[in-house]
C-alpha cells in the first residue's frame, strides 16, 4: 500500500482521500464490536477508541503521530519491504535485516487490546500503566536511530547493545561509557538513552510490571483488601510505617512501610505465552510433540499427570491449559557478609514445554519475593497467599487469551501439579513436622539417641518382604525383631481431614496455643498428640480445589538427599572432626542399646578411652589412596568441576564440595575409590546405593528397572545397618527409601529437583546492586532480565541466550550443512595441527567397532569388512544387537539371493571355523607387534576396506 500521501499536506485532495482509505482500512481489520478503533492522531497516539467520524476528524485536523507509518495497531502486520523509511527492517542496500522486532511489537499489543481478549471493557478514557508504557514504546522505537538511517531502527538497535551487555556481563559503568561514545559517532539527532538506566526503563516496557504490597514487619499480614488502609497491624498492632516525613509547605507527605512484598501477577504472563509466535507453539509440545509409549520421559508421561486428566476432563480436554510446579529456597543475597539475610523467592515452572526448555531459566516465572531479614518459617503462608489467589482465577474462573498460532481465542486455565524445595521448604510449605518422614508421617520409625542427641531412621526392615531373614536377626540390628508391615501412606483428602482444625495465627510475635494434656493414655487423646508431632500446620495449599486429588504434593529433593548422604559416608570414612557419625558418642549410643559389643569403647587408665576399630574403618594409607582416586580423576568439559583443586590428599580431607560434585562422586567415583581400601561387605551395599541414585537420574525411565530398585533398596539400607552406627541414618538417608517411587509417580528426578532452582537463585543474587534495598534491586533487574530475554527470541543473525554456542562448537544443530555426514563433522576443537600418533592392537578393534556400530551410512559397506580380531560380524552379537540399521541390511541382501539350503549352510559354518581359526593365528602373530603408526586420514570406505585409518588430533 502507497503511504506516501502521509507526507503532504493535510488541505490537500491527496491526504483526504488517504485518510479515507486508512480508515476503512482500520475498521475492515477492526475485530471490535463496538465499530471502533485506536486513534493514531498526535493527540490521542494510539491511547483512544474513537468511532469513524471523530477518527477522520483528529487525523484532518492534527495529523498522523510521528513515525507510525506501520499501521500495527489497525491490523497491517509485519511491515512490507516497500514502506521506504517506515520500516525498520528495510535496508539502504535493499538488504531486509533478519530481525523481528516489529511482529514483536505486533504480537505484544495483543497483551493491552481488550477486543483481542475478548473483553468487554473498552480503554475509552485512560490505559493502565503497563498499556501506556507500552504504547510509547512503540512510538518511540520506531523512531530512525539517526535522521537518514535506514538499517537500524531505535528499539532494534537499543535491543541488541543490551544483548551483547547481558550476554558478556559488561558492567553498567562500561555500557554508559561505550553508550556515550556512539553516540557521539553516530550524526546529530541521534535517539539514544543518556545511559543504561534510561536505556533499560525504556525496554523494561516491553515486560509485564509488577505490584508492590507492604507487610507487616513481623509477618503477621498483608496490607491488602480489607486491610489496605490500616496503618497499624491488628495482630502485633505494629505501624505499618517505617517513618513519615512531611514536606515544608505540609502538603506532600512521604511514607516508606516497614515491609514491601513484590507480586509479579501471574494472568498477564500466561497470556503473553500464547501471544508470542515463539512461544505459543511450544505450549502444546506434550500432547502434539511427545514421544507416547511406555516409557517416562517427561511429566506428561507420568501417572501423576494423567491421573490429574482423568480425574478432571473439563481441565485436560484443553491441551493448551498449563500444568505449573512451584518452587522455592531461601538465599543470602550478600553472600558471607551478612549470614542472617534471607530472601524467599515463589517461582512457577510451566510443564507444557519440551524437555530441552522445560528447566531453563527463560521459563522460569517469578511469582512473589519474600522479603527478609529473617526466614519466614510457618509465617509463608502469608506471602503464598498471593501465589494462590492467581492460581485460584487461573481454575475457576480462567480468562481470554489469543493463540497467535492457531489465529483464535480460548479460555486459558491453570493447575498447580506439586511443589519443588528443599527440606526445610518443604516443612514450610506442607505444614509437616522437619522430623516426620513425608511418606510415612505418622507410622514414621525413630529412635532418640541417648548420647548423640539425635534422632536415628532405622526401621528399614518393615520394607522388606515378610519372610525375609533380616526381619529375624536380632543382633545385627537394633536388638529386637521387626515383624511390622510397611506403613501406608496417607492420602492428600485423609491428611486434609486431620488438620482442617489446626489453627495457625501468623507473625514472629505470635505463638500458636499448645493445649497440654495430663491424661495420655486415652486412644483419643494420644491421637492428638501424634498429630500435633507431624503436622505444625494446615497447608495452605489446601485452598485450591483440586490439591486434595494430587497423587504428589511435594516432592523429596533428591539433590539435596544424595548430597546429605555422600556426606555421611565421606566424613565417616575421613573421620571429619564433627561431621564423622563414627564418634565417641556414636559407639556410646551403641553400649546404649545393647548391639555390636566388639565396636563399643573401653575405658583405660589415666581417664583414656580406646574405641575399638570398625569394619569401615581407613588407615592413613587407605585414605589417602581413597583421596587420590577422586582428585586424579579427569572428566569431559563441564561435566564436573576440577577436584585437584577440592580434594587434599596429604591432608586427607574435601575442601568446598558443592552439590554437583558430591552428584559426580556419588555416580563415577565411589565405587573406584573404595575397591581396593575397605572389604567387599562394606563394598557392595555402597555400590548398590550408587547404581540406584545413578539409575534415578536417568533421562528415561523404565517402569519395571525401577520397581526393582524400589524393591531393592530397602534390602541395601538394612546392609548399612549392619555396617553403620545408628548415628549415620538421620532423615536424609531414610528418604533415599522414597525416592523410586516417587520417580514412578511424577516422572524423570530432573524436572522436581532443585539443581535448576539453585542456579536461578544465584542469578537473582547477581542482581543486587543496591544492598540498601536488595529486594527492589531483585525485582527491577529481573523485570529488566525477563523483557530483554523475550525480545531476543526475535533477534537473528546475532548470538542470544537461545542461539548461544557451546565453548567448543561441537554441538549438532539446525546450521550444520544439511549434506553432511555425521561421521564427517568436526567435533570439538584442536589444541594443535595433525599429528602422527600409534594405537595399540586393542584400540584398533575398539575403533573399528565403534564406527560399524554407530554409523549406519556405511552399513552397505558392512558385509566386506572383516573384523580386526577376525571375528566375523555375523558372529559377533554386540555388534550385531546394537547396529539395527546393519542387521536389516544384511537380511534384505539374503532375501535377494532367494537361495539359502541346508549345503549353504554347512558351507557357512566350514568357512566361519576356517576364519576363526585364520583369526587365531592373526592374533597370535599381531601380538609380536606392539603397535602400529597411524600416517593418512581416513579416505571413503571402500568394498576391500579391512583396516581403516585415521588422522588423530590432540
């Protein structure tokens, strides 16, 4: 379409009958009922719905806006090549740039056009806050970055210096520099922020804001609904003010509250999902995407979720409904400055995305921020309330939303599916006793320690079958027989029953009413009791209508468990000062109780004890030898951290393990590291605790593997109960019990672990600028953050988060040449040129192998080759179980002979003994030589090909 009448002027014939043209224009693509449209004058900028007349009236009489030459409020799209400077895309070479800033633009007016959500409220007087930002963004980004260019528009150009900014961590005082230095390169009239604060409240428009609500100081309510003008707490009667200060004349008064809670709304943001073309086609991935058979790949595959379809088919027959995992930890935002300092952050995990998006942090959604100084402890509810009320309008009453890729509108609805945290956020959340197992609850097995003043999870015998021969064997556990079933767990509508009449009253202030029984030997009485131990109070999370049908309700962090008992295990074995559950106390508990009598300590003369050594017990040597495996080993880049730098063999002792390396340790190293230094009854229970948090890992879950190792773990437990003092088995090492079945449950461990959840933690604690106010400084950069991340889904021909390479760039993807063989990549990179190097006879047969199992391009070539170890292929079953690909081949080639006869037969097998026996005396010849050089690279198989080279880079 011509536009070019928008330059003349407006008493003109030309510009009249333009003007006449945009209009039907606008009203032809107008979706509204109300037969109205955005006014784009200079007065009302896009900010009023006006009728027909009073539109053409604006526009004679003040004129167009300035730079809205795309019509993208009026139903134009993405402009065309031929708009001349509208464009921002349109280049002076005639080159069209491969951005998407203006669909973006497009796409997100969709977020504040009430007849596109199907609303019936029409913005005819004012827009809120987010609309107008919103609007003068688009006005203001389509502005030229100087008079006559025509490659760069503002936005786009501001959007790609804030990307490479947030990709190589510049720091701000850097971009306000180099901001300043183009723009003074660039020619006058540049439309430039002065610095990076300017530059990044102009993009921040682009988000979703947030709301801020004052707390009270001991967290006893929010100042909110019939609360939002009480300037005094009516629990605590605390002020709800920190301090007022009055201006001199009288009249402007400043008050800051002694607590503000951020609340980012959740509706605004879902929305915004579907109104993306990036995004809106990735939410249906687990009904259109998905691999279904009978494995467990995604939480769309597990029981849970299908359990939750099945029982509420209102919900599931929308495949776009959302499926959200909430999760939340506490962290110091200053490090070792101030220990004392905790923030609480809630954040929300959109389920319906593939795997490889699914944990990012780009699909992260920050729901509130808790603020600090102290942890808020049972007073969370306070703050979740927010959280549920979004979740509670996302069911029941859900809202409009407009699916760009489908081109319609639906009523969009969301379901909390189970909570993510670690132990201590997990009491906070479910209201349970820190102490009380959560699968057992109130049938949970402890015992209290005399001496060590702890409390020991021992009772893993009830999980074993019911004649199994532990059961009976007295001496080698706790003294006594255990004859009792395995409990049952409660289910969410029983637990919501025992604590409907618990009553919490919130604030540090406060303390709930204990009622103190003097009578406890009534049934009724002692089951008061018993419940009061596990449950501190009822869960908020009851408030949604369908928590009580949940198969899972909060998940057991299994990072933070493997971590706790790898802990244990190394600590005993070191003999870690304090850490060590092999103590004194340990072996007096033992006396205690009556087992084990060669472990207990004896007292000698001049007020000395000798404690007796035990079966796990390490010399000097043995752990020294022990240290040195884990700090020699080497692995692949990034798959662990250096341990050279972690594990001090001369002082026999870890410095600074983190959660991934005690993961790695757990899985590759402690069965190498205690072969050779501890006997093969303390070996073997440990190595089978190994394999299973090795096997709870995996990416794909196999039902019947892992109702095996829920069968067998229980049997392994009870192994470290003969071997461990009681001290070892604190809570963390009797949840390892659960974890299978809950892997049954909900799916792979990966998606309701917390490794995600502690590296988004630790970029919010990167956003702390101001410490005077590190709550606000959390919320303003994650707004920043969160905007610059959605623009740069529609950037192209730059490096983003999204299209970020590895180190190496030996990742395969969509830009490797399509003709390329996969055999013929180059993977990784070189530390120098080619070289000549030589392999030994074992590497050659490895080599060879490798390449006929795992390239099925060359399988053609398959029936030529003779292995190395002159084996044949035919004969060889790993090969020829692994290369599927090969063994049809050979199969079609045999069904083209037509002819295979017994004689056939009897001939093959005279040959297969003759090549056997010419491999044995090629392999007793080869063994004289000790290797072989290596001088040309690898040519394309040919049919006589026996032994292949290749060039080896190092």
């Amino acid at each position: 379409m011509d536009k070019g009448w928008m330059k003349a002027p407006r008493s003109t014939i030309e510009y009249s009958q333009g003007v006449k043209s945009f209009i039907e224009f606008a009203f032809a693509q107008s979706s509204s009922e109300h037969n109205l449209i955005l006014c784009p004058c200079k007065t009302c900028r896009n900010a009023y719905w006006l009728g027909k007349e009073e539109v053409s009236d604006h526009l004679v009489s003040a004129g167009f806006m300035h730079g809205y030459t795309s019509w993208i409020h009026h139903g134009e799209g993405i402009p065309s090549s031929d708009l001349g400077n509208a464009s921002s895309s349109q280049c002076e070479d005639g080159s069209v740039s491969d951005d998407e800033l203006d669909l973006m633009l497009a796409e997100g007016f969709g977020m504040y056009d009430t007849q596109v959500l199907g609303e019936d409220k029409v913005l005819d007087e004012e827009l809120d806050g987010d609309a107008e930002a919103y609007h003068k963004l688009v006005n203001d980004g389509s502005q030229q970055l100087y008079p006559g260019c025509q490659k760069f528009s503002k936005l786009q150009f501001l959007v790609r210096l804030l990307n490479i900014k947030n990709l190589w961590g510049v720091s701000n005082s850097c971009f306000d520099d180099l901001l300043s230095l183009i723009k003074d390169a660039l020619p006058n009239g540049a439309a430039l922020p002065k610095n990076f604060h300017d530059a990044k409240k102009f993009v921040k428009a682009i988000g979703v804001a947030y709301e801020c609500i004052d707390a009270c100081k001991n967290d006893c309510i929010l100042f909110r609904k019939e609360y939002a003008d009480a300037t005094f707490c009516p629990v605590c009667h605390a002020s709800r003010w920190k301090s007022v200060k009055s201006g001199v004349d009288g009249r402007r008064v400043h008050k800051v509250p002694q607590k503000v809670v951020r609340h980012f709304p959740l509706k605004k943001r879902l929305q915004r999902l579907f109104m993306s073309s990036k995004t809106a086609p990735l939410i249906r991935w687990h009904d259109e995407g998905r691999t279904k058979d009978a494995f467990l790949r995604h939480p769309a595959d597990s029981p849970a979720w299908k359990h939750f379809d099945a029982i509420h088919p209102d919900f599931s027959s929308e495949v776009r409904n959302i499926r959200l995992g909430l999760a939340t930890d506490g962290f110091n935002p200053f490090g070792n400055m101030n220990s004392s300092y905790s923030i609480w952050p809630i954040i929300l995990i959109p389920y319906n995305v593939p795997p490889w998006l699914c944990m990012k942090q780009t699909n992260f959604i920050l729901s509130v921020i808790v603020p600090g100084k102290k942890s808020p402890g049972k007073d969370m509810d306070v703050y979740m309330q927010l959280t549920i009320d979004d979740l509670l309008e996302c069911w029941r009453d859900g809202f409009v939303t407009y699916d760009v890729s489908r081109s319609e509108k639906f009523l969009l609805r969301a379901a909390l599916l189970w909570t993510i945290s670690d132990w201590i956020g997990r009491g906070c959340l479910s209201g349970e006793s820190l102490s009380a197992c959560s699968h057992c609850l109130m049938d949970t097995s402890s015992l209290r320690l005399v001496h060590g003043h702890k409390t020991c999870y021992m009772g893993h015998r009830r999980f074993l079958d019911a004649d199994h021969k532990f059961r009976f064997e007295a001496s080698l556990f706790d003294g006594t027989e255990d004859l009792r079933e395995p409990p049952i767990p409660l289910s969410a509508a029983e637990i919501s029953e025992l604590t409907k009449k618990i009553e919490t009253v919130f604030g540090k202030l406060q303390k709930n009413r204990k009622k103190i029984k003097k009578r406890r030997h009534g049934d009724e009485e002692q089951d008061e009791v018993d419940i009061s131990k596990v449950f501190r109070k009822r869960s908020c999370l009851f408030q949604l209508p369908y928590w009580e049908t949940l198969l899972l309700r909060h998940n057991i962090d299994a990072m933070h468990t493997e971590k706790n008992v790898f802990d244990n295990i190394a600590n005993t074995f070191l003999d870690v000062d304090r850490r060590s559950k092999d103590s004194l106390n340990a072996r007096l508990d033992l006396k205690e109780m009556g087992i084990r009598p060669d472990l207990h300590p004896q007292d000698l003369e001049n007020n000395k004890t000798y404690i007796p050594p035990a079966i796990y017990s390490l010399g000097p040597h043995e752990k020294r030898v022990f240290c040195e495996v884990i700090q020699g080993a080497r692995f692949p880049d990034g798959y662990a951290s250096n341990f050279q730098n972690k594990v001090r063999a001369d002082e026999k002792r870890f410095v600074g393990m983190n959660s991934h390396d005690c993961h790695i340790i757990m899985h590759d190293l402690l069965p190498l590291a205690i072969k050779n230094v501890l006997p093969e009854k303390v070996c073997v229970p440990l190595i089978k605790l190994s394999n299973y948090f090795k096997e709870l890992y995996s990416k794909v879950i196999c039902v019947r593997e892992m109702q095996k190792l829920e069968a067998e773990i229980p049997e392994t437990l009870c192994l470290l109960e003969n071997i461990f003092p009681p001290a070892f088995f604190d809570i963390m090492v009797h949840l390892t019990l659960h974890l299978a079945t809950e892997v049954m449950l909900a799916g792979p461990v990966h998606y309701r672990n917390m490794y995600p959840i502690e590296r988004f933690l630790s970029t919010l604690k990167n956003l702390v600028r101001t410490r005077s106010h590190p709550e606000g400084a959390i919320a303003e950069g994650f707004l920043f953050t969160e905007s610059l991340a959605f623009c740069s889904r529609y950037l192209h021909g730059c490096e983003t988060k999204f299209s970020r390479s590895g180190r190496h760039g030996d990742i395969f993807g969509p830009s490797d040449p399509p003709n390329q063989l996969p055999y013929l990549r180059k993977v990784g990179r070189p530390l120098s040129g080619s070289c000549v190097v030589e392999l030994d006879y074992t590497s050659w047969i490895q080599a060879q192998r490798y390449v006929l199992v795992n390239y099925p391009d060359i399988s053609s070539y398959v029936k030529y080759v003779t292995p190395l170890d002159g084996s044949t292929v035919e004969n060889n079953s790993k090969v020829a179980s692994a290369a599927s690909s090969i063994a049809s081949i050979k199969r079609a080639s045999l069904a083209q002979k037509n002819s295979t006869s017994v004689d056939d037969a009897k001939n093959q097998g005279v040959l297969d003994s003759k090549k056997k026996k010419r491999a044995s005396n090629a392999t007793k010849q080869n063994s004289t030589q000790e290797t072989r050089k290596v001088a040309k690279p690898m040519t394309a198989p040919s049919p006589h090909l026996q032994k292949p080279t290749a060039t080896l880079y190092t």
